[in-house]
C-alpha cells in the first residue's frame, strides 16, 4: 500500500516537473521571438522628429535611424508600408503590421497645455451658449507645435469661432503668453459628447398659424449639428410661423417670428399728447410693430401719423 503511494507521488512529481519544463520552454521561446519581430502600432508617442528603430520596437538592441518627420509637424501620418520598408533595410527581423495601414507619430503627448483647464473653458463657452445642454465629455488635441520653451508659457485667452458653437467638433485657438509678453497661438481641434433640448414640430404647421403647445414639443437630442437659429424659448405663446413647417423639424426663427402687437390693418387707439392734455382717435394701422417700435396709421381722414407702439392696440402720435 505504501509502495503504490510513493508510485503515485513520483508520478505527481515527475508530472509537475514536466510541466514546469514546458512553462519554461514556452517563456523563454516567447522571449526568443520576441526580440526576432517587430510588431509596428497605429500610434507612437515621441520627444523629437527623428524615428529610431527603438521608437517603435523597444525591444530591439540595434537602435539606428529610420526616418526624418517634419519639425513643424507636431502629429505625424504616415502609411505603415513606408515604415516597413525603412525597417527592412536595416534588418531581417519579422514584421508584424497592427496598424491598420496609417502610422501616427505624437510629439506633444508628453506637453504640458493645461489640457483640463482649457476643457474646462470650452465646457463653460457651450454651457453659456445652450441653456439646455447637458455635456458628458471633451476631447481635445493640439494642431500645430508648441514653443520650445513652452514650459514658461501660461494661457492668456481661449476663442472658438461662433461658427464651432453649433456643432460638435471643430477648431479653436488659445492663445499663450510667456514673462517676456511673447505670444504663441496653438490650434486645437475639440470634439464634444452632449445632448441638448430643443423644441421640435409636433405636426405640419401651415404658413401663417399662430402656435399653440400642441403644435410643438420639447425633444433631447444629440448635440450634433445645430440650427444657428435654433429657438431658445420654453414656450412660443405669441409666435407664427413664417412659412410651411414639417413635422419633427426643429424650430428656429428661420420659419419661426413674434407675433406682433399690432398688425397690419388693425384699428388702434392712438394718443395724443400736450402737455397735460390727452387726445385719443381711431386709426388703422398700415404696418405691424411690436412695443417700442415706430409704424405708420392713418386717421379716417387720410392723414397718416408717425406713431410709436406702446402696448397692445395702443400708439402713441410722435
């Protein structure tokens, strides 16, 4: 009995130190091929414009150049065959391409531009813009290089186009300032996740309607691309529309206008006064405004007075 357990524990044992042998075969065979290919990535973070075969094999011991990028470049493109081709000069090592085909070099990885600030920034410009706006993330990335001494520079001032405000990806500038007052501009491109509340067309509208909730809605939807006129009301009591609207288009002041207070060819009371005396007449008005605005009436008559609106149904002779 004790013979056939000491078998069975030599047999346990000769098992573990074969599988151990393997482990360590299979180790230091992987550890072999490792430094025999060179597996080429879509993206590489770099300090400077010359690219060693080390920049993107670090496992590699023979470190020689491979290629020149342009200085003035701080992200750099190139197609992973042109790579391959450099490296196959050099050596004879096997080349695996996880690429995709298109080779990003960064220089500015490693800057500091006060990356969170400056999101911070542009988070606020949106937030100002869109009453309505609820923002899950920015991205953003430099364009053009940095400064050499980049490190004394703080930022001065962030301007985004207001053309980029209603869409969510595009340009914008920020602007560094060093001790010495020398200014350097970088470019960044943004790109922002959000979703916004705009008032969409619950039906067809026809040209001309006076609006009434049921004729629109309030919608969430992905910040995108946004009508530059795009209404910013909760409600459009008083509004009509300018001319046919679908249904489900979003509203703006393109197909949208205020109702206004007097319309044209409606009678109104016109005042008079002078003084501490106060004269009101009857008149039809040959033009639409809203309060504070000047139009024209005319008295049964035929006269035509210059009056300023100043409620509803009221002018008063200027």
């Amino acid at each position: 009995m004790v013979e056939h357990d000491l078998a069975k524990v030599g047999v346990a044992s000769s098992n573990l130190v074969s599988r151990s042998i393997v482990c360590i075969l299979v180790i230091f065979s992987t550890l072999l091929f490792s430094k025999d290919k060179i597996i080429i990535k879509n993206y590489y973070c770099i300090k400077h414009s010359t690219i060693f075969l080390q920049d993107i094999a670090p496992n590699q011991r023979k470190n020689v150049k491979i290629f020149q990028i342009p200085k003035n470049l701080a992200n750099y493109k190139i197609p992973s065959i042109d790579i391959i081709s450099a490296i196959k000069k050099i050596t004879i090592k096997h080349i695996i391409d996880e690429s995709g085909g298109i080779v990003t070099f960064d220089r500015q990885c490693n800057i500091d531009f006060d990356k969170f600030k400056i999101i911070k920034a542009i988070k606020n410009i949106f937030r100002k813009k869109y009453r309505y706006i609820n923002i899950k993330s920015i991205f953003i990335k430099p364009v053009n290089s940095f400064p050499a001494d980049f490190e004394n520079y703080k930022i001065k001032k962030i301007s985004i186009p207001a053309q980029n405000l209603y869409k969510n990806s595009g340009m914008f500038s920020v602007l560094y300032q060093n001790a010495t007052n020398k200014i350097s501009r970088i470019y960044f491109r943004f790109k922002i996740i959000a979703k916004i509340t705009l008032l969409k067309a619950r039906n067809n509208i026809a040209n001309g309607k006076i609006l009434s909730r049921k004729n629109y809605e309030r919608v969430i939807v992905k910040f995108k691309k946004i009508p530059m006129n795009f209404i910013k009301k909760k409600e459009l009591d008083g509004y009509i529309s300018r001319t046919f609207i679908r249904k489900g288009q979003i509203l703006t002041t393109f197909v949208l206008k205020k109702k206004k207070l007097i319309q044209k060819r409606d009678i109104v009371t016109a005042i008079i006064k002078s003084g501490a005396l106060e004269l009101e007449f009857m008149a039809k008005a040959l033009n639409s405004g809203n309060k504070n605005e000047y139009i024209k009436v005319v008295n049964s008559s035929g006269k035509i007075f210059r009056v300023k609106v100043i409620g509803k149904g009221t002018v008063e002779v200027q």
